[in-house]
C-alpha cells in the first residue's frame, strides 16, 4: 500500500500536482487539513480515493477534525494536530496517540516536516508544500506500508521538481 501525505497546502496545489502526476502506484491521496477542499480537488482531478481532516483554517464539523484509519491491519490516527498544541510540544498528541491504541499518527498544522519513531509507533508531519516554516523545504511525504511495516518518507518538492524538469528537458543531474 502506498499513501500520498500532505497538510497545510492553503489552496496552492500546483506543485502537489505535480508530484503526483510523476509518482506511481499510489493507493490514497491523505491531506492532514488547512483547505480539506483541495483533498476533493485532487481527488476529482487524478481519481485516487482520498482521506482528509479538517484543519483549524477548515470551518465545519468539528467531528471532522481527526479520524482513525486501518490501512493493511494498520491504524493510523489522521489529525490536523492544532487541538493537541504540536507547535509547543508533542507529548500531548503522542498520549492521544496511545490512548487510540494506533500504529502511527499523521498530522500537520506546523509547516515543519518531521518523521520518527516514538517506540514501536509512527510519528509524522509531512510539512507544507505551500508554506513552509521555520527554515524548512516545501515538502510531502509517501507513506509505504507492507507487511505490515510502516515506513515514511519525506519529499523535497523543489528537488522532485528539478528532477521532473530534467527529464522533461532531457538534462541529468
């Protein structure tokens, strides 16, 4: 199973589609919140089945702020991040995390990619592909998932974006 990630795009998509336009085999398109309504836009643009939470720029249901997913006999907590205070510290959603008895926890509201493991579970933030911050790259992340192994991994967007340029031009790196 292979899983798109991206949060915080704030209505600027160009270069997620992009990236999906030149990535192979994804199984689901997940946008951790801040305009949900590009997750739909994605969705009816490449027809990838597409999971999405709300963010705290997102209005509407307030049920729709996180959701759990089992993906592979994996659960994974899906949660924009900004009611468990990421931006100050982790030790909030992490208990959340545990409390939900999930393998991983995906969010994003902080701009800042960030990917570890706390213990036996999955910890990640895909960071922004629109507004990065804090010195950050515009980044995504793919999320593979077999044998019931969970393995994450950070995207530089400016870099898959040189990449694809190349080959379209014909020059190497």
């Amino acid at each position: 199973m292979r899983l798109f990630v991206t949060s915080d795009t704030h209505g600027m998509i160009q270069s997620v589609r992009n990236i999906l336009k030149n990535l192979k085999n994804i199984d689901y398109i997940i946008h951790l919140g801040d305009y949900y309504r590009d997750a739909i836009e994605l969705n009816r643009e490449f027809g990838i089945p597409t999971l999405y939470v709300y963010g705290n720029c997102d209005f509407g249901d307030k049920e729709k702020y996180e959701k759990i997913i089992d993906i592979d006999g994996r659960r994974i907590l899906l949660t924009h991040g900004h009611k468990y205070y990421v931006k100050f510290e982790k030790s909030i959603i992490i208990e959340k995390a545990r409390e939900y008895g999930v393998d991983a926890v995906f969010y994003g509201h902080t701009h800042v990619p960030l990917v570890y493991n706390d213990g036996d579970m999955i910890v990640l933030n895909p960071g922004s592909p629109s507004m990065p911050r804090e010195g950050s790259s515009r980044t995504v992340s793919i999320v593979n998932i077999e044998n019931g192994i969970i393995v994450p991994q950070l995207l530089n967007i400016d870099d898959m974006e040189q990449c694809i340029g190349n080959k379209r031009s014909g020059t190497k790196n």
